[in-house]
C-alpha cells in the first residue's frame, strides 16, 4: 500500500500548521513583525518565507498581517501628533510605515527630463558644441 502523498516528500515533515494564519495576525496586530511571529512559532525566518511560498492561505494572512501592523504604527503616528513624542519615536514610525506599507508612505522623488534632438556622446562632441551646450543650460537658469 502506497504511504499518502506529502507536501514536503524529502526531510523532515513540515512545521507548518493552519492555526499559524490568526497567530500571525494576531502577533503583527500589536506592530511586530514577521521576526517575532517566527518567535512565537518556534522557527525561523526562512521557514515563515518557505511557508508563504508552500501555502497560499497563509501567504495571505501574512499579507493581512501586514496591513495589521501597518494599522498599528498609523495609530502611533496620530498619538504623536496628538499627545507630542520624541523624535526617536517619530523615526521608528517613519520606519515602520515605509517598511510596511510602501504603497502609502514611501519617500519618492519624481525627476522629470525634458529633452528634444539627437543624444551624443559627450566624447563625440567638439569643444564648441560642449561649450554651446553649457551656455544654454546656464541661460535657462537665470
């Protein structure tokens, strides 16, 4: 009689159980992260990757998860704004929202660059054209 398949046929049995999804909510609730659910659960980081990797619906609760904990340090920032913090504080939030909710907080930089004509190499050119070009660019900032 054949042994019934497994989701994990080389090793050691899997770890993983279906309870994990509300633990893992219910850790990064309280702001902590993917770290500590592994604490919690008695493994490491990388088995929780290989575990989003492997189960579907615990690749979503972490992704609920994370809105969750997301949820917690937007609470934290509007109790700093309101009640007053230290910069330290105010620091770890920024960080905390960029890293979990990058979407919404990510710092960005938009560089926009208008250019019309033929692009050349600046080893290509004479000296009276890169001098041409220089002097323009200096017009148009005055």
């Amino acid at each position: 009689m054949a042994s019934p398949k497994s989701d994990n046929p080389i090793g050691r049995p899997s770890l993983y159980k279906p309870e994990y999804c509300d633990l893992v909510i219910e850790v990064m609730q309280q702001g902590l992260g993917l770290n500590s659910f592994a604490a919690a659960a008695g493994v490491s980081r990388r088995t929780v990757t290989e575990w989003m990797e492997v189960h579907s619906e615990f690749a979503e609760a972490v992704s609920r998860a994370k809105a969750f904990a997301a949820s917690w340090y937007e609470m934290q920032q509007k109790k700093h704004v309101e009640v007053g913090g230290t910069s330290s504080q105010a620091t770890l939030i920024v960080f905390g929202l960029t890293n979990l909710a990058r979407t919404d907080w990510q710092s960005k930089a938009a560089i926009e660059v208008e250019h019309s004509g033929t692009i050349s190499h600046m080893r290509d050119m004479s000296d009276a054209e890169l001098e041409a070009i220089v002097s323009s660019a200096y017009l148009e900032r005055k």
